[in-house]
C-alpha cells in the first residue's frame, strides 16, 4: 500500500474507529471510492469497546467490503502504542501494523523500545510505524502541552538502527480539535513544508505519516455550537495543506477529530429536531451518514486515495 502510495502521489487514509458505526462508515465510503484504508485503533478504543469485540469487527469490516464488491485493501493499525507488550498484544491478536511512539523518549531510548517492537514484529510480519517529534494536543492517553518538530538529521539514524517500516514526523500538526490557539484575526501556521522535504531527501522512498491531520471543519463546529455544544477555539489544519502534504513523501495520514465533529454535529442536530425520537439506530444513523460523506470528500479532495484500488 505504502509504496504505491508514495509512487503514486496520494496518501494511504487512516481513520480511527471505537464504534460499529463508525466502521461502517470507514467501510462504506472507501468501497464506494474504491480508496484503500488503515484502520485504526488507540488503546482507549480497545479498552471502550473490547479488545477481542475490535477484532472481530475488523473481519467483519474486511467481510463487508467485499459482500460489496470491492476486495479493499485493509489495514487493521494500533495507533499510538505506548509500550511493548501492549504491540505485542496487539500483534498476537491477529494486526497487521502497529505504532510505537517512543517520541516523548530520548532519542536512544526511542531507538531501543522501536527496535524490540520491530523485532517482534516482523517475525509475524507485521509493519510498524515509529516516531521521531513530538505532537502538541490531546488524543486519549497521548498528551504533550508543545509540539518539537523532527529534526530531519536523526532521521536517517533513526530509521537504520530501528528498522521501522514508516516513520511518523512533527511539522506542525497537531491531536485533537484544538490545534492552534489563534488570536483575533490571525491565521493558521502553515506547516514545516521544509522539514519534509529534508525528511524525504535524507530517506528518499520512505513512508512518511502525519498524525494530527483533521481540519476541524468549520461547518461542525458551528452545528455543535448551534444545538448546545461548545466548540470555542476548535481549529485544525486546512485540507489544501494537507493535500500538498498527501502528494509529496507522505503516504499515510491520519484523522480522528473531523469523524468525531461530524457525527457528534448531526446527533445533536437529529435529536434536538426530533425530540420524541429515543432509537439510537436512528439519531447514530444520522451521524453515520454524514461520516460517510465526510470520509468520501477526504478520499476524494484531500488524500487523492479515491479510485486507487
């Protein structure tokens, strides 16, 4: 997937899923773009909905697409691994990826915890992303108050001695709704366009993810401010960045927050129009829709993924 990706210009979409329907509209919308599609869990997804219920949801997922009719390419990811044993749990549960981020580390502890996850991994072969940079935010149990961007020099280094199979960098992005804490009137930084372009110079080839990468569309925002909620500051990074991003060396990009605001948008919008309504099938299939369209117009105008299968 990765290396079609990179020699084809387009990002690898990687969306995090807690829920049924949340994976149904993963599911759906990539088949119907014909995109292939990471899908991802954190370790608070596995502790909400059950580690052995997530597994099977993803064969089931796997079963879905292709009762539909498309045999979509289909990565069940660990994000955000914050130890050995628990990616070797998630390796010995049947994943095909996992994350390791040894980014809040020292650089030589980083190396060391990455390597003892490869080496257990590739034993199965399984993938593993690691990570060099830290992300500012909020994302479950990851939390960092400053970004550190990537130093482009380690790269290389780190990628050798590790043996990971992508390298997740810091150029800007950040967890959660709130990226950036903008004062009246100014704009959103810009991301380090230079520090990936040094990245890919020193590792040319090499998968490259972005983490951090919902665009908090504003339309949500302004739904769940409309119907009760409170969105103050909720900002992200503008999808024409990161289509510059998804064409260059990055080929996996992860989104979280936009399927969250989406459907947290439509739920509050269905059920304060409909307030005899208490079947969660449908205010649920309310937000599942608009997921569905959301994750097509990601597919389709922000990673180039669509009709990539």
């Amino acid at each position: 997937m990765f290396s079609k990706a990179v020699a084809g210009g387009y990002a690898i979409p990687a969306y995090n899923f807690n829920n049924l329907e949340q994976l149904q509209s993963i599911i759906t919308a990539c088949v119907e773009t014909r995109s292939p599609v990471i899908i991802q869990v954190s370790n608070g997804a596995r502790n909400y909905a059950n580690e052995t219920m997530l597994r099977f949801m993803a064969t089931g997922a796997v079963q879905m697409a292709k009762e539909m009719g498309v045999d979509l390419p289909i990565v069940l990811h660990l994000d955000h691994g914050n130890s050995f044993e628990l990616c070797k749990s998630c390796i010995d549960s049947g994943f095909s990826s996992v994350m390791i981020d040894g980014s809040h580390l020292p650089f030589d502890e980083n190396v060391a915890l990455t390597r003892q996850v490869v080496e257990y991994a590739h034993q199965f072969d399984v993938s593993v992303e690691g990570e060099l940079g830290v992300l500012a935010g909020i994302e479950d149990d990851v939390v960092a108050e400053e970004s550190t961007y990537t130093q482009p020099e380690e790269v290389e280094e780190f990628v050798k001695k590790t043996g990971v199979d992508s390298l997740a960098i810091s150029i800007g992005t950040s967890h959660g709704a709130y990226k950036f804490k903008l004062k009246e009137g100014e704009s959103v930084p810009p991301l380090r366009f230079d520090i990936l372009a040094e990245c890919e110079k020193r590792i040319p080839g090499f998968p490259i993810v972005l983490h951090g990468a919902s665009s908090v569309l504003q339309k949500y925002v302004k739904l769940i401010k409309q119907y009760g909620g409170n969105m103050d500051g909720a900002v992200g990074v503008p999808e024409e960045q990161l289509r510059k991003a998804a064409a260059s060396a990055v080929c996996k990009i992860n989104i979280d927050s936009d399927g969250r605001l989406a459907m947290t948008a439509k739920v509050r919008e269905f059920l304060a129009n409909n307030p005899e309504e208490f079947d969660p099938r449908k205010f649920l299939g309310a937000g599942r829709s608009e997921l569905i369209d959301l994750i097509k117009h990601k597919n389709e105008a922000v990673l180039g993924s669509a009709g990539k299968v």
